[in-house]
C-alpha cells in the first residue's frame, strides 16, 4: 500500500491507520499482518503487553492454553513493536529449546525488515552486518535481540524486555523434578539477571505442573505479578474463586473477558463442543494445568479426600499423643518445615493440628518452641515429641539442636529408613480404611491437597510428618536410639 498512488480520502484513512499502528501493539500486528483475525482474547493481552510497552507493568505473566495465537503476539509481534516504539530497548527472547526461539526471533526481524514495518518507523532497521537469528541488532540504535532455549546462552547480553515463551517442551520435562530445578536455577542466575533495573519480564506458557516456572515465582514473588489467567472454559464464580486460590490469586474476580460459564476463549479457534471434547480426552489432571492454568495435584495415588471425616472436637481423652516433625531450613522457598499432632483412641487416630511453613533455621527454632509448649498446655506431659533426623552429620546437628531448643520437653530422634512411600503405606492403609479422622482447623485443606496429591505433588513435608506421627503411636515402631550419643 505505501507505493501506491492513493487518492486524498484514501491517503487519509491510510494516515490514521498509521498513526493509530504506532500507538498499540494490536493495530500494529494488523498493519504488518492484515490477514490476522484477533478475538477478545488477542484484544485483552495485547492491551496487556501494550502496559509492557508504555512501562506501566513490569512484570506480567499469561497463563492460556495451548494453540490459542499467545506466541504470535508475545515473541513475533511485541519485539518488533517494541523495536518500533524503543529501539535503543535490547531484548531476550527465550522458549524450551533453541530452535523455537531462533524461528520466533527470525519472524520478529521479518516483520521489522517489512514494508509496513517502515512504513511506521521509518528510521528502524536492522543492521546489514549483525542478522543472525541468535542476535540481531538494529542500524544506528542500541536495540538488540538475543534468542535462546532456556539455559541457553545470554551471558554478556542485557535487556530492559525479557519474554519467556513456554519454558516447558511437555509433560515429560514438566514432571522431572530435576528439569523443573534446573529451568527455576536458570530464571534466577541467568535470565533474571540479565534484565536491567526498570527492565521487563513477560512469562507467557501452557502450564503442566504445579510446581512449574509459574507455580515458583507465585509462591516466590507474590503479588509481584500482573497474572492474566485465562481458561479455556469460563468458569463459575466458586470455581474461578477456588482456582484463583490454588495459584494464590485473589477471590470475588470476575472473568477476565466477561464471559458467561462455559463459553470458549478463542471461539473461532476452539469452539466450546472442541473443548468439551478435550476435556474428556485429557482428563481432569491435564485439563486444570493445561486449558485452565491452575494445575492440581496428581491425586488418586495413595490418598483419597473422601477417606478423611473431619470432626469438630477431639475425644476428651486420649490414649496417647505424638507431635512428629518433618525438618527444613529454607525461608520462603523449597521444602517445608511439618509438625502433625496425631492422637489415638482406642484404633481410631485422629489428626489433631498440622503447623507448616518455610522457615529458617532460627525461626524454625521459635515456633517449635511454641508449638510444645501450645501442646503441654492443652494436653499436659502426655505429647511425645519425634524429629526426623535427615542423612549426614548435618542431620545429627539438627537434631542435635532441635533437642537442646525443646530442653524439658520428651522429645526423641529417629533416623528413618525406606522411601516416602513406604513409610506411608501402614497410615494410608487405616486411612481408607475410616480409622483417621481430622479436626477441623485452618490448615486441613492444605493438608488434604498434599495428601491427595502424594507422591508426585509438589510438597511431601505434611505426609512425612504424618507417617512418623502415625508410626509411632500405631505400630510402636522403635527408633534407632540415636539419642543417646548425645
């Protein structure tokens, strides 16, 4: 169009149409791509990634599902808008492998070499001499793009926009939890610190797993994100609200479109009889991390949430009481700190409190210390207290110390051997056989969640604490005396 004659009322409208393409990443990607059909949802986040443009959101993070057009508009579009409006602007442009983000940074420079391209910015253009798809530069600016697969190499680059494109191949690499590590330890030593200060960070993916890229920097960083989650389905209010919580969002949202329960995202894309149909294919689990972006535990391994009625009281009387704690020593992240208060009457058991958190070591000592002296005044001397004792000689320190913190109390150390998982089996047996009740309290629902979600979930603090609970009042399994070489 910018080589033809156009006649003044066309000249006109061909003005506005620029003018309006300069101002909003959602003109511009219908000025370079006319062909391109946006629905609501394109709309939304390209308001959203406009914010990232204008430097009203720093941080922003797009949970949607698969094969709804979201790379379009983050990692081809919103880099060379980005060029357009801030060419002195380096960018990083990262996905789960190398070859994905060279073909997404290769269309970035096409459309930035294009016609349309100049038409809008014409003094934006990339260098003759630096073009590779790895790291191009624009002539005459600062602007630069480096693409690579996550732990690829960026070292020695900056930027002030650091997109993220599906950390995660698949189901697979989402499940290892050596890969999930490995992805989290790159966001924080290469990538997050390559991003200059006032910089941005775009993390848009279809989610796997709870304990995912996304699922880390909510439970690290929360509050820190402009979180768009965007389901396939529109849910109900109770549902958005439970869903919400489980990535630790606010309730009473509406839906981020307006739409009414049930209906689609992308309609065009992806009907509502589409997604039903999905739904059925993929299951529960896949559906809730994958189209809903709000993963669930793998449940229905070991424990099962009907198995556990939950009881207003305690017997007034118990026939004895344990308090066993699962040790951890890192303050807000990684594995937590688990102590479950199990009682026995008669061959019924009954969980009577959980306290849970991730705490440092000299915390950790604190609320141990007040959590024994909690379990004395409510039930006198009879509370034995257990600690797990982990491998090593940093193990016996802990212990060590954790004994010498709970001076005057009955507290005893176990070195426990066999997996997780077989340490479970005698408390999951009396579980669904109906012998384990709960009292209700604030943390049963996490509690229950963990145990649902055993052993692939993402935390197993709760159910280790309530193995050792339940092993020494059921089955007066003995320890391996290890207190008496201190």
């Amino acid at each position: 169009m910018t080589n033809l004659q156009l006649s003044p009322p066309e000249a006109a409208r061909e003005l506005l149409a620029r003018r309006i393409a300069r101002r909003h990443l959602l003109p511009f990607t219908k000025y370079t791509y006319p062909r391109y059909q946006p629905e609501l949802f394109h709309r939304f986040l390209a308001d959203a990634l406009n914010d990232v443009v204008e430097g009203n959101c720093n941080r922003l993070m797009v949970l949607a599902p698969p094969q709804h057009g979201k790379s379009e508009l983050v990692s081809v579009r919103l880099p060379a808008y980005w060029f357009g409006r801030r060419p002195d602007d380096p960018v990083i442009l990262t996905s789960y492998a190398a070859s994905l983000a060279h073909s997404k940074s290769r269309q970035a420079r096409e459309v930035v070499e294009s016609p349309s391209f100049k038409a809008l910015f014409p003094n934006v253009t990339t260098s003759r001499t630096s073009r590779a798809v790895d790291n191009w530069t624009l002539a005459d600016h600062r602007g630069e793009l480096v693409a690579a697969g996550v732990g690829g190499p960026i070292t020695g680059h900056g930027a002030l926009l650091g997109i993220i494109d599906d950390p995660f191949e698949n189901y697979a690499q989402a499940e290892s939890a050596t890969v999930r590590e490995n992805v989290w330890q790159w966001y924080r030593s290469t990538l997050r610190t390559r991003i200059w200060e006032e910089g941005a960070i775009v993390l848009v993916l279809t989610r796997w797993h709870e304990d995912d890229l996304a699922g880390r920097l909510l439970k690290a960083q929360p509050g820190q994100w402009r979180v768009l989650r965007l389901p396939a389905l529109a849910e109900t209010q109770s549902e958005r609200d439970e869903n919400n919580r489980r990535i630790g969002q606010p309730a009473n949202q509406p839906d981020p479109l307006g739409r009414k329960p049930g209906e689609a995202l992308c309609p065009k894309r992806f009907s509502k009889q589409a997604l039903e149909a999905i739904k059925q294919d993929v299951g529960s689990y896949v559906w809730f991390a994958q189209y809903g972006g709000s993963p669930r535990p793998s449940g229905g391994n070991k424990f099962k949430r009907e198995w556990f009625e939950i009881l207003p009281t305690a017997p007034a009387e118990l026939d004895e009481t344990v308090r066993y704690w699962d040790n951890a020593a890192t303050q807000g992240g990684g594995a937590h700190t688990a102590g479950v208060l199990m009682g026995r009457k008669n061959t019924t058991y009954f969980v009577l409190n959980v306290v849970r958190g991730q705490w440092s070591t000299g915390q950790r000592n604190k609320v141990q210390k007040q959590v024994a002296q909690l379990d004395r005044q409510r039930y006198g001397n009879e509370v034995i207290t257990w600690v797990e004792q982990e491998p090593g000689s940093s193990g016996v320190d802990s212990v060590q110390a954790t004994i010498t913190n709970l001076s005057g109390y009955s507290v005893f150390a176990e070195r426990p051997t066999g997996s997780k998982e077989v340490r479970a089996m005698p408390f999951e047996a009396q579980s669904e056989g109906g012998n384990v009740k709960l009292i209700e309290g604030p943390w049963n629902t996490e509690y229950l969640e963990e145990l649902e979600g055993f052993p692939n979930g993402m935390f197993k603090d709760q159910v280790d604490a309530s193995s050792g609970a339940f092993n020494k009042i059921a089955l007066q399994i003995e320890p391996e005396a290890i207190i008496v070489s201190f």
